[in-house]
C-alpha cells in the first residue's frame, strides 16, 4: 500500500521481490537485515562515521529470466549499526528510504520496534482472546468495528499499566500483562455495579493489587547466544539406505 513501511525477515531479501515492490507505489517501502553474504559496491557515502551508504547490487541472471523487465543492478540504502552487542546481532538493515529525510538512527529504530508491535499482537492473540476466532461480523465494516473494539481495550489495558508503573517507579515492561488484564476485568465489572462515587476507591485499590505482580528485573544472559549445531556425529540409519 502506499506511503507505507514493510519489514521483511532477511530470508526475503531478493531483487526481484524489492524491486517489485516499489514498483506497485513509488511510496511502498521496503527494510531488511543485511545478510553476511550480501554482496555490494558501495557507491555513496552519507556520513562522516562510515555507517550510511547508497549501494549497488548484482540481478542475478536466473531473476532476470524469470523477469525480464527488472534490471541488471538495482541500488539501496545500507545502514549499519555501531556494534555487535551479541555473536548474532544483524549487521545493518537495507532499505529502500534513500531520501536524506529519513535519519540513520530512526532507520535502525524502527527495525527493532518491529519486535513490540509482534509483542503486541502476542498479548493480543494469547492472552486477551485465548487463541480464539471472536470475529463474528458478517460485514466489512462489522469487521473493522470489533477489530478497532480489540485495539482499543488493548491500549486501555496498557495505558493502565503505565499508570501503575510510574506509581511504582518501575518500567512498564516489568508488570505482567496477563495478571493486570484478569485484575482490571474482574474490577470493571464490579464497578458496573457499584456506585459512581466508590470508582474511584476500587480503582486505586486495583492499582495496589496490580503492583504485586511487578516482575523482577531481567538477568543478563551469562553467555552469548549461539546456534545450535543441527549435525550429529552419532550415525543415522535409514531405510533407503543399503
């Protein structure tokens, strides 16, 4: 669609595919981590650290069979990040967003804010629907009308959530969303029976009970993540073998 950003895995990360799919808008952009095998002539620099480049890439010959319209090299904007914090952390991301409008360090943001909105959709799915179909509509409009019912309770939940944090000097990450949203459940429907004026009392009550659930602090990881080897020195048997 236009004036969009889509992030795609680095699985995905073809001429062919990217190219198409700035053709369909000129606004449709694209991002993806660099692969370690990706291979580039850097042909403008952006930047005074050595992080920010135009680059040009090789069509492959078997994508230009396939599709004759795309040319033999194709450019992009190579942005890298400062340092591998881990073994396996991405080099950089390619994108599409060439314009000097877009700054280096919102581009290498934006990769990562990928992951809260896939958090997101998780409490979504897992926790507030229980893994459950509740679309009932019939109609288009039904449709969007639940789904917008869905991401409104969900940013109710978690405008709560950063409520109580504050009050607790901790960050929002650290209280569970699972517990606050039984809590906060629970309480609504108590107060659809109480009285306007004790609203308030039960609410601030429900932030203190809330505050129980206050996760401890992550512990650093005492190695490095690492890949785990998928071959066996052990011998495999086999049927088809003989």
């Amino acid at each position: 669609m236009p004036d969009s950003l889509t992030i795609f895995d680095r699985c995905y990360l073809s001429a062919e595919l990217m190219i198409n799919w700035q053709r369909e808008h000129g606004s449709s952009h694209w991002m993806t981590p660099v692969k370690s095998n990706t291979k580039y002539e850097i042909i403008r620099q952006l930047d005074d650290e050595g992080r920010d480049f135009i680059v040009e890439m090789n069509v492959s010959q078997h994508a230009q069979k396939q599709e004759p319209s795309l040319p033999k090299k194709w450019q992009a904007r190579l942005v890298l990040y400062p340092e591998q914090e881990q073994p396996n952390h991405i080099k950089g991301v390619l994108t599409s967003l060439t314009d000097s409008q877009y700054e280096l360090q919102s581009i290498l943001d934006v990769y990562f804010e990928r992951w809260e909105v896939e958090n997101s959709y998780g409490e979504i799915k897992h926790d507030m629907l229980e893994d459950e179909l509740l679309l009932r509509s019939q109609s288009i409009e039904g449709v969007e009308q639940e789904i917008w019912g869905i991401l409104i309770a969900y940013n109710l939940v978690r405008l709560e959530i950063s409520r109580i944090a504050k009050e607790a000097e901790v960050s929002p990450l650290r209280i569970s969303f699972m517990m606050a949203l039984r809590d906060i459940q629970d309480e609504l429907m108590w107060c659809a029976i109480a009285s306007p004026g004790s609203i308030p009392k039960k609410l601030r009550a429900m932030r203190e009970r809330v505050k129980r659930y206050i996760l401890p602090k992550r512990k650093k990881r005492p190695k490095s993540r690492t890949v785990r080897i998928s071959k066996t020195r052990y011998p495999v048997k086999s049927k088809h073998l003989k």
